[in-house]
C-alpha cells in the first residue's frame, strides 16, 4: 500500500473495492491489527481505531480493541471457526453464557438457535456459519447486555455464497449497522455487492486509492480508468452472449452423458445413523455432445453432488450414469489451489497426466509448454509451484491438466466464484475457446445465474436435490417459469442506472 487515506465515519458502510493484489485485505489486516511486521513492514503513517494505533500498540493493548471494538466477518468462516469445538462453545468465549449466545443467533437471522449451539461448524452451511461469525463479531464479553463494537470488517465474506445467501448477509450487515450503531468495512471485488448497501465506494488499485465517494457516484458516474473498467468487466443477465459458442441442435445430436433417476442419500449425525439426508432427489439428465449444461442452484441444492457422481467421484446411492465413448471425464474445481499438489512444480503436476502415455522427457516437456500455451500461461510457469501462481494462474492450470489429454467431457464446478470479475470472465472465456477447439461436452456448475447464461446452451435449475426447471439458457433468465427460478434471478445484485 502507497500513501492511502481513509476514514470510516460512525455508522457508516464503506464499501472497499479492488481486484486480487490491489491491497484491499492487507489493509483489512492492518484494521484488525493482524499485519505481520516482519513480512509486512508499515515504514510510514498509522491506523487508528477507538483511539488507538494498532501499529505502535503493545500484545494486550491489541488484544482489549480485538476483543471490545472490532469485530471480524472472513471470506471462509470454516478457516476462522474451530472444526474441533461446537459452535455455542466458540460464540461463548466471546459472550460468556449460553443465554447471550442464543440470544445473537437470533439476533442475526439463525433459527432454531438452542440447537444450532450443539453442532460442529461442517454441519451448517456456508450461509449459516458466516452468521455465526457475524454473531461472534458483534458480540461483547465485557457487557453482556449491550453490543458496542465500532466496526466490523467484513472480508470478502459473500464471495463463496449464492445470490439468495448473498443477498441475506448483506441485509444481515445492514441491520448490524442500524441495530447496534457500528461502522461496516465491506471489502469485495465486486462492485454490485458493494452499490447494494454501502453508504461510500473506495476504490483500490495497486496499493493505491484511486477513487472515494458516495457509492451511487462511484457506481454510475465513475471519474477514474481503473473503476470504469471494473464495472465493463461486471457479468450482468445482459451481457452480450456470443452466439458462436451457442448450441441449438442438441436434440438430434447423440447423448455423451444420461443420468437416470440419480440419487444419492448421506447418513447425518452420530455414528451416521440419527437420520439421512437427500443430497440428489430421483434426477434425469441428457447432455448431448458437444453441448454445454449450466446447473444451477444455491449451496445445497445438490448440484455439485450430482457432478461429483458424474465424475465418478461419489456411489450413487440409486439410478446410474452412463458416458458414451472412451476415457473418463476431467473436473475443474473451485479452489485450483487445494487440487495441485503443493510440492511439486506445475511442469512435474502437468508431466503426470501424460505418463500413461510413456512418452520421452523431451516430448513430455513439449506438450507441458503446448498444454500452458493453450492455457495463455508462459513457459514459466511450469517451474513455478502452485502457491506461488495468483487465483486465476491456478485455476487456468487446472484448467490445463483436465484438458491437455482432450477429454469428451469436462465438468466444471464453480471454478470463477472466488475469483474478480476480469479474471473469472478471462477464464469463462477461455473454456468456451477450449470446448469449441476440443468439441467436448462440459457440465458447469455455478450459483450464478449470469455466468450461467453465458456458458451454457441449457440451464438446469436445481433445488433440495430435484431439478425444478430445464430449458434453454435465454429462455430460463429471460422467461422463468418455476418460482424458485424467480427467487434466484430477484437475488441477483444488479446495477441500476
């Protein structure tokens, strides 16, 4: 960060926008007084909250502002929560007592709060859990009677959520600020989420503050390059779809993936006998080849359940999945990151996938350079390891190693949600070009709907394990026909002009 000036008014919602890089969590880190000095040196100015300089304060002096003015939301509350401890044992180290813990479930929207206190963070959804960290954040150990943190910041915390979930949390923000009188950081990339609450927009870029103002001016009458560019990078339900990659005839074309009557059920609870749960409800699919599917729904619907059969990767539990032609199929995951092995560099990760095909050293380095080159990643990169490549390089090498040996089907699942809007709209792109070099049938799953339009020819819309609504991708956005396709398609944050 270079010379950045920023005040945060009493009760105020400061939108805090950038893409990866620009310096927006470090400044979140300093907030908190999280920045390592020795990785991340403050050679100049200060960073002041409740009176305090977080850069000069002594352990305890921190630990009294941590605990009694600010409050933290994170990108991934299962990195942030205890996996060991039940969430009214976490929520009790910051209120003391259980009847203070149920009472700020409640507060921010958790039903059933007395019962959520004896569960395990991995058995609420992603939804649940970031209010659970919202409850954590406001509450206050030192009076139990009355919330008074000053600010929270909240880190990226709906990047990972679909639209309705989304759309909750931010309400969930909103009532925080006006119940309880805080100031909100809202740190994000995407500039709708931020215009949907905040009172302000800073924008970030390369460590530099480029524009600050009332977010309706930020959003609609931008002064600076660098915002303009964010909001042209922003995919919206109008985004031109270019017609090229569009397939019309997939009903006379052969099926390359028939799913029949798939269900899959898990045990939940102890011993994984308490009761099941349905994950995917009785579905049938045909994906014809060459065609694109978008499946679309929020977090639990099934929609990656029923991907993971298609792989191979879960038994369903009834029904059957059926590929035509030869080879299995390749999967894109959401965190490229946690699907590269972390040890080896990208050349020797890529070099794996071709040794079935017992081809010399010199050949196998070959076909690395020419499977990155298709990728628009350098040489390079294939001596680099996977924690030293950004998001979008990651993802783009997973990308590379699911289709460096062309597939006939490949099956996408959220592989943009976690990146900004110009790398994910790089990498959209540059999986509509690989399927129409390829030919391959590809399944994409998303909680969004606009990226979903883009991508695919159809558009199956899943709900609680059952596909309500199947139809042309246009056809769905444009002319919605289940209620719950309205809900998602309300949900999403648009900018109005």
């Amino acid at each position: 960060m270079r010379h950045v000036d920023l005040q945060i008014r009493p009760g105020e919602i400061l939108g805090l926008v950038g893409e990866s890089g620009s310096g927006k969590s470090v400044l979140a880190l300093g907030l908190l007084g999280l920045l390592p000095p020795e990785s991340h040196p403050v050679t100049e100015g200060r960073i002041t909250v409740g009176g305090v300089d977080l850069l000069r304060a002594g352990r305890h002096e921190l630990r009294r502002v941590r605990r009694e003015v600010l409050g933290a939301i994170f990108q991934d509350p299962m990195t942030s929560l205890n996996p060991t401890m039940r969430i009214g044992k976490q929520i009790g180290e910051a209120t003391g007592d259980d009847a203070e813990s149920i009472r700020l479930l409640e507060t921010v929207g958790v039903r059933d709060a007395e019962r959520r206190l004896r569960v395990y963070p991995h058995e609420l959804s992603g939804g649940l859990r970031q209010r659970v960290m919202a409850a954590i954040a406001v509450a206050d150990k030192g009076d139990a009677t009355s919330l008074r943190r000053r600010l929270i910041v909240a880190d990226e915390p709906t990047t990972a959520l679909d639209v309705t979930v989304q759309a909750q949390l931010l309400d969930l923000l909103r009532e925080l600020r006006d119940d309880f009188g805080c100031s909100v950081l809202l740190i994000t990339h995407d500039l709708g989420v931020a215009d949907q609450i905040a009172d302000r927009l800073a924008v970030m870029h390369h460590g530099e503050l480029v524009e600050i103002g009332p977010a309706a001016d930020v959003v609609r009458r931008p002064r600076h390059e660098y915002t303009r560019s964010l909001l042209a990078s922003r995919l919206t339900l109008t985004t031109p779809r270019d017609e090229r990659f569009v397939r019309t005839d997939s009903e006379d074309t052969d099926a390359a993936v028939t799913v029949r009557g798939l269900t899959k059920t898990f045990g939940v609870g102890r011993r994984r006998r308490r009761h099941e749960i349905t994950a995917v409800d009785g579905v049938d699919l045909q994906i014809a080849s060459g065609e694109a599917l978008a499946i679309v729904g929020e977090s639990g619907s099934g929609k990656s359940t029923l991907l993971r059969m298609v792989a191979g990767l879960e038994r369903p539990t009834s029904g059957s999945v059926e590929l035509a032609g030869d080879g299995e199929p390749q999967m894109v995951f959401q965190d490229a990151g946690s699907s590269l092995t972390p040890w080896l560099n990208i050349g020797e990760t890529l070099g794996e996938r071709l040794r079935a095909l017992k081809l010399s050293r010199d050949d196998v380095r070959q076909r690395v350079v020419e499977a990155l080159a298709a990728v628009d990643l350098p040489p390079e990169v294939a001596k680099a390891r996977p924690g030293e490549l950004s998001g979008g390089q990651r993802q783009r090498v997973g990308l590379a190693r699911a289709t460096m040996i062309p597939p006939a089907v490949l099956l996408c699942d959220e592989p943009t949600s976690a990146l900004d809007a110009s790398l994910a709209k790089s990498v959209l792109a540059l999986i509509r070009d690989l399927r129409a070099r390829i030919g391959m049938t590809v399944l994409f799953v998303t909680h969004d709907l606009a990226v979903a339009r883009l991508m695919g020819d159809r558009i199956a819309v899943m709900q609680s394990g059952r596909v309500v609504e199947l139809g042309a991708a246009e056809q769905v956005v444009s002319e919605p026909r289940d209620p719950y396709t309205r809900t998602l398609l309300a949900a999403v944050p648009e900018i109005v002009p």
